[in-house]
C-alpha cells in the first residue's frame, strides 16, 4: 500500500503532473494566504507549501515543528513590490527615509527581500522609516510570527484600516506589498531594473518552499525525497511546455519566445530546485531573515535542507 500524505499547495502548472512514488497525494488547492495561516497556526496537513518568511522564523526555533525541501514553488522578483503615494515625495529609494511606509506584515517574504535589498543595494537605513502594518484591501491583518526587531525598528499595527485605504488617502507614503496596489510603482521600469539585478547577483527570490510536518519526516524520511524527485520531474515537464512553440499552453501569446529569453539570461534550468543553482538567492535571503529578525538566529544553507535532498545517486 502506498502511504497517504495530504499536501496543500497552489494549482501551479509546475505541480500538475505531480506522481510521487510510493505515496498516495489528498491535494488541497486553497487560498495561499489561508494555506499559510493554517498551517503555520495548526499543522492541519502533512506537507505544505509554505511563506519562506514563516519558514524561516519557524525554522530557527529549537522546537520546530517542520523540515524543509528546496523545493521553491513561486518565486517573484520585487523590485516591483514597492508603491508610493502619487505625487508624493518619494523618487528614489533614499527618499523612504524618514517616511510612512506601510506592510503587510513585518515577515512576509516579499517584504524581507525588498528591505534587504533597499538596505544593501541602496543604503537605506530602515531604522528611519515609520513602519505601519495593516492588510492590503482588508483591516484586521495581523502579524503571524514572533519577531525580534532590529535596533531602532519599531512597527505600528493598525487594524481598523487597510494599505490601500491609507496610500490613498495620504496616511501613507509608500507600501510594500506583493498584492498590487493602484499606485505608482518606486521603479516603474522594474523589468529592467530585475533583469539587470539578475545578472549581477544571480538572486531569483524565492517566494514560496515546501515543507513536512517534522512527525511526518521522522516516521518516513524516504517521503522526503521522492516528493522531491516528483516535484522535479513535473517541473520539468511544466518547462517543456511553455518553451513548445506549436501549441498554446497558456492562454497568452510568445510565452515559449519569454522563456527563450529567459533561458538565455538563467540558463537551460531556469527554474531550478536543490541548493547550489540557488546559493545566491538563499545566502542573501537568509541573512536578510536574521538581520531583520524574522529568524531568531542564523540559518545556514546547507543546514536548512533535510539531507535527503541534499544529494541524489547516480548511474
């Protein structure tokens, strides 16, 4: 009999032909926000996908209820998370010193890569922004990890309203956020500005990872590999698609061009699982994690994985 194993994650096309060997898959396909809240609270299921932010906090617990996969299932660049208020008086990323700038949450995983990338890229020091944390289009959003803030950074919760509501009404200056907003983007030409950062660093941040309840792991450590191969084999058969001219795939036009262009800048595996293709992205993110005090230590790379994943036999 093969073992069952329930998985919440998103109905990405990299995950539809998903066929672990030996284990029998309940997939539940809900709400990313819900998959997070849910599973960071209770535990409800055995794998999850899962915010690499809350994986990082949860991760640097002693107790930790979870291990990791280097399985990254969204990953977005976010240079174009950042809205300021039009006509406002934020140019350039330099001006949020000193500024209202509102977030989601303090370790949402968008806004751990922007702050990292405001801090080291262009020097902004973020203990001088007034931090504001609301939901995007809802109130009520609150903050889901223990944090232990840098000196300096204080935030302040403010649950009757919401993002949107305050950029628009000049409460705020800017808001980092992965949902969109109706605002100006702080870098409107933000492709450019990625594809160059890409080619300069390597970083791809990575948005999304799996998971395992750690029970779960320590009955079956095999589980933990075949869902990895499982993930790269349909991974793969996900970027043959997009990258076949004769058939449209996704509803849109020149996506196997996009990919070409893509492939060109990142490589023949543009969207690659495991740690060396991904050491930039980690390192980086990581330490950003813990200089912001979403992990409550530092996290090595090479230990973050379980070690089933870390190496695959060959032939």
């Amino acid at each position: 009999m093969n073992l069952p194993l329930s998985l919440a994650i998103n109905a990405y096309d990299h995950v539809r032909d998903l066929s672990p060997k030996g284990i029998d898959l309940t997939l539940l396909e809900l709400p990313i926000e819900e998959i997070f809240f849910r599973f960071t609270k209770f535990q409800e299921w055995h794998a999850s996908e899962m915010s690499f932010g809350k994986v990082a906090s949860l991760a640097s617990r002693e107790d930790s209820p979870i291990v990791v996969l280097p399985v990254f299932l969204s990953r977005v660049f976010r240079h174009s998370a950042i809205y300021v208020r039009k006509g406002g008086p934020i140019n350039a990323p330099k001006d949020l010193e000193g500024k209202r700038v509102g977030i989601p949450e303090w370790a949402q995983t968008a806004g751990i890569y922007v702050r990292g990338t405001l801090q080291h890229e262009y020097g902004v020091d973020l203990a001088r922004i007034q931090w504001f944390q609301a939901g995007v289009h809802q109130p009520g959003r609150v903050e889901k990890v223990a944090l232990k803030l840098p000196a300096g950074v204080s935030i302040q919760p403010v649950p009757e309203k919401s993002l949107s509501q305050m950029i628009a009404s000049g409460e705020l200056d800017a808001v980092i956020s992965a949902r969109a907003l109706d605002a100006p983007r702080l870098f409107p030409n933000y492709r450019e500005v990625e594809r160059e950062y890409f080619a300069r660093t390597r970083i791809y941040p990575i948005m999304h990872v799996l998971v395992l309840r750690r029970d779960i792991y320590e009955r079956d450590r095999w589980v933990a590999r075949n869902l990895m191969d499982a993930f790269e084999q349909a991974k793969n058969r996900s970027m043959e698609r997009v990258s076949e001219f004769g058939l449209s795939h996704l509803p849109m036009p020149w996506v196997p061009d996009h990919a070409r262009q893509w492939r060109e800048l990142a490589g023949d595996d543009f969207w690659p699982y495991g740690i060396e293709p991904n050491r930039p992205t980690l390192s980086a993110y990581l330490q950003y994690a813990y200089e912001q005090g979403v992990a409550t230590k530092p996290l090595k790379v090479d230990e973050l994985f379980v070690p089933e994943t870390r190496e695959k036999f060959k032939i």
